[in-house]
C-alpha cells in the first residue's frame, strides 16, 4: 500500500460520496476568536484541527475544501494565535486551533495561546471530534503525547491525521501508520486507527472528508 491504509476503505461508497459534496459547498470565515467571549454561537456541529506549529493545519484546511487561501497558512511556526472558525455549508463548524510546541515563542504568549485552546476543547458544547495532526515525517512527539492526555482526561474524541504523507519514502509509509495506530490504544479518547493523508498530493483526503461529514449527520 503506497500510503498505508487507504483512508477510503474505511468508508462506503455512500459515505464518501457525502463527504465530496459537503465539502464542495460554500466555506466561509465564520470568527476569529483571542477570547472566548469571541466564540461563534452557534448550533453546527464542530470539528478542530490541532497540531504542533507548522504541521499543517491551514494547508490541509484549504485542500480539503479546493481554495488556496482560505486559511491562511505560513511557513513561520507560531503565527495562528486566534482559534480561526470556518462555516462549511452550514453543516459543519471548523475550528483551526493554535499550534503547539513553538518553542521560540515567548512564555507569556504560550501560556495565553494554551489556555485558550484548553478552555476551548473543555467547554465547546457542539465540539463533535478532534483532528489531532501529527507529522507523518516524525511520528507522535512528547508535546503530541501531552495534547493526547488532556483529551483523555477530558473525554473529547480525537482521530490522529498523520501530514504530509508525501515526504515519507513509499516503503516508510504503511509501517509509520502501523507505529501511531498501535499507540492508539492506550488512549480510551482517540479513534482505533491514525489516519495518513497528503494536502499537498491530495492522497486520504477523500476519506477524510467522508469522516468529517459523517459529524453533520449526528445531531
């Protein structure tokens, strides 16, 4: 398997069909929130993309809906500071959360960074899972390994995505998967299998749109 598991053989044919027309709908800014008083209200369900800084959350954002510059990507870690809010249709809520684990950021500006996304995956009511985004290049990292334990502490759902699949060599692929799967188990919040996908290349995207609309349906 040239890219580990296929993400669509997760999926009927239904389902991923689901998945291509949502995400070929209308995707808008929503809000972009320093503060919680900032937040959306809203009654959408909600999906959250988090990763360490630079792993590619705008990019994969901006793949899986065919726009170049809805989110706005850098190369520079540490420059989304706001959670960033996407309506998708009207059918599914968004949310780009700051990055984790830049360490040239001042300790002042990690600290506020932190405690908005903290107070954001505990209090989200409509918050239906978390796109945990995990560098396919470097596997779980402690800072990856601490995000893991707090959704589990505080029972939000999470499905690893392992980035940019596409600068791994073929044969380093499928056993990278197998490698993050297999941590999967010891924690009770994280879906059963990592998932491997390449915004650049446009490999899993399918499948994972087909995850994120089966969200929309369970109200």
């Amino acid at each position: 398997m040239d890219n580990g598991q296929p993400m669509t053989e997760l999926f009927s044919k239904d389902q991923l069909e689901d998945g291509k027309r949502l995400f070929t709908q209308t995707c808008e800014l929503a809000a972009v929130a320093a503060d919680p008083k900032q937040f959306p209200l809203t009654r959408l369900a909600e999906v959250a993309l988090v990763g360490r800084s630079n792993v590619g959350k705008s990019t994969l954002i901006n793949a899986l809906v065919g726009r170049k510059r809805l989110a706005r990507a850098s190369k520079t870690p540490g420059r989304t500071q706001q959670i960033i809010f996407f309506n998708l249709a009207n059918r599914l809520m968004l949310a780009d959360l700051p990055g984790y684990g830049h360490a040239e950021a001042p300790r002042a500006d990690k600290n506020k960074w932190n405690e908005l996304v903290q107070h954001y995956l505990q209090t989200r009511p409509l918050l239906r899972c978390v796109c945990l985004l995990i560098d396919s290049r470097h596997g779980l990292l402690a800072n990856d390994l601490t995000m893991m334990q707090f959704l589990d502490r505080a029972a939000v759902s999470y499905q690893v995505v392992l980035t940019k699949s596409d600068q791994l060599k073929p044969v380093e692929r499928e056993p990278r998967q197998r490698q993050v799967t297999a941590m999967l188990n010891k924690h009770p919040a994280a879906r059963a299998e990592a998932l491997m996908c390449s915004a650049e290349k446009g490999t899993g995207l399918d499948g994972l749109r087909a995850l994120l609309a089966e969200f929309t349906k369970n109200r």
